[in-house]
C-alpha cells in the first residue's frame, strides 16, 4: 500500500510540473511588460515568431562588431555644425556636367542675373526660353546653337554675337525685336539657321552667305524693308519663310537652291515673269522650287502664266 502511495504522489506531482509554466519565464514577464509596445487590434501579436522579447535569441548582436568594420565611416554631425569633407580619391576625377552658363571674361556686362542663373547649357546649346530677358545676355564661346524664344528683348546688338565664331542656330521666337544692327548676323559665317518668327521687324537683316533657312514670320515686313537683291548672294538658302507680313511684291532673284518659299497672307498684287524662270531660257526646269506658298495674297495667279513655266510644280493660291 505504502509503495502505491508513493507512486500516485510521484505522479501527480510530474503532471502539475508539467501544466505549470516555468517560475523562471513568469517572473520574466512580469519584470518586462510590453504596455509600452503598440498594438493593433487587427494584428495577432502573440503569434509572431519574431517579438522584441526574443530577438536577442534569434540574432546575437554581439557578433555585430565582427562582421562589419565601422571605422571607416564619417563621425557624427551634432544639429547646427557643418558636415566635414568627403574624402576624395587621389588620381579619380568626378565629371561635373554643364547644367548652366558661367561667365568666365570678366570684362563682360553683368546687368540684373548672371547668364548661369538664367539660361541652360547642354552641351554647345543654351537655352534662354521664356527667361523675361530683354536683351542677349553674354554666352559661352562654344556656343553652337541659341535658343531665346519668349522673352522681352526688343533690339539686337553687333557686339551680341561678335566673339561666338561657331554659331549655327540662333532662335529668338516670340519676342519683341523692332531693329537689327546692320552687323549683328553677317559676320557670323557658320550661321545655317535664322529664326526671327513673331517679332516687330520692320526690315530684314543683311545675312552671312551660309544661312540655309531663314524664317522671318509674322512679322512687319515691307518690301521696302528688303534690301535688292538681298538674296541674291545667298547660294545655300533653301528655306525662306516671310509669311504673315506686310510685302507687296515678291523678292527677286530668288536664289537657285531655293526649295520653299513661304509668301502667304500678305499684300502681293503682282509678279513679273522673271520672278521664277528665265524668260529667255525655255529649257531650264527648276527642279528644287517646290513649294511655293501664295495663298490668302490679292494676286490672281492665272494672269501670270508665263512665271510658272519652269517650275515642276504650281504656285499654292487663287487661280481665278
């Protein structure tokens, strides 16, 4: 009976062993609450295998100095001090790419920003557009092409691009330019692109011999303003585009390139019959005069036949 006892006290004693939790554990978590922790209603947080209660089981952070060498990092900065130089390796250059303009001859006139504050250079090309500028302001030597559209400059200057020796491009859209010195475009030899649309001019300005395409509309062209013969010298012009002025008669000699003339909606009555084609030479077909635009001008085309014989293709108005 005794030994029988003994072995009913024996096991009880392991079941209540086994139900109760460790008394180690349960002073744990009464010394460490977690009401400090956020918690979520739609969250089961006690199922998480990872908790701030074990996560110095899981990763032992005293391996931490070990895998990862700290003293190469820069010390810390306090709130209100200046961060420290970067370090720099000796033989490596860092590119800095050009984003803006910057003035380098100091001789240059400074009125209100800089050109680096205002306009962009990518490469050879600076971009001046919708700026409020109301002049040109002093550029790069490098430049190749200008773009300055949408500002307020109402005159252009010789000494505007006197030192660019490399210009191809210069586009002054939508400004307000009423006059042109006489020298601000013909001394610029590798100019091919002149673009003067939506200004005041009143005249057009002498032109350098490389010009290719020259696009001056709506503007206040006369034809009082076109100096005689000002196309003549221009072997390389292709594109002339003076639409949407106040011209009377269409600008003569064209010269023999010329692809595309754009003349409509101004006030041309008339035509001679060498405006186009040599009168004297039947023979000769002007092969690269395409398109030619003489619509919405008071000319009745039909009474101009013998201007058109040389060309492939008739003049774009009122035959009637």
């Amino acid at each position: 009976m005794q030994s029988v006892a003994l072995l009913g006290v024996t096991t009880l004693a392991l079941v209540l062993a086994w139900a109760a939790p460790p008394k180690e554990e349960g002073e744990k978590k009464e010394e460490k609450p977690r009401a400090d922790i956020a918690t979520d209603d739609n969250l089961d947080l006690p199922n998480y295998d990872l908790s701030l209660d074990s996560y110095g089981e899981i990763i032992d952070l005293s391996l931490y100095e070990e895998l990862y060498d700290y003293s190469d990092l820069a010390p810390k900065i306090e709130v209100g001090t200046l961060a420290p130089p970067t370090k720099r390796l000796e033989g490596v250059v860092t590119p800095i790419p050009a984003l803006c303009c910057w003035l380098t001859a100091p001789s240059l006139p400074a009125p209100g920003l800089p050109t680096c504050l205002v306009c962009v250079c990518l490469g050879t090309s600076v971009y001046c557009d919708d700026a409020e500028l109301e002049q040109i302001p002093p550029l790069p030597l490098e430049t190749t092409y200008l773009y300055a559209r949408f500002n307020r400059i109402s005159r252009i200057r010789a000494s505007d691009f006197a030192r660019l020796k490399k210009l191809k491009r210069i586009d002054l859209t939508s400004n307000f330019i009423s006059w042109v010195d006489e020298a601000s475009f013909r001394q610029l030899s590798t100019l091919q692109e002149l673009i003067l649309a939506e200004n005041r001019l009143t005249a057009l300005p002498a032109l350098p011999g490389s010009v290719v395409r020259l696009d001056a509309r709506r503007n206040r062209i006369q034809s009082s303003g076109v100096r005689p013969e000002a196309f003549r010298e221009l072997k390389k012009l292709q594109f002339l585009h003076l639409s949407d002025n106040k011209l009377d008669c269409i600008p003569v000699p064209l010269p023999e390139g010329l692809r595309s003339l754009h003349l409509q909606n101004n006030n041309i009555r008339t035509m001679h019959k060498d405006t186009f084609c040599d009168s004297q030479d039947h023979g000769h077909i002007r092969w690269a005069l395409e398109d030619i635009r003489l619509d919405r001008n008071p000319i009745n085309l039909s009474l101009f036949p013998d201007a058109y014989f040389c060309l492939p293709r008739l003049p774009t108005g009122h035959f009637y």
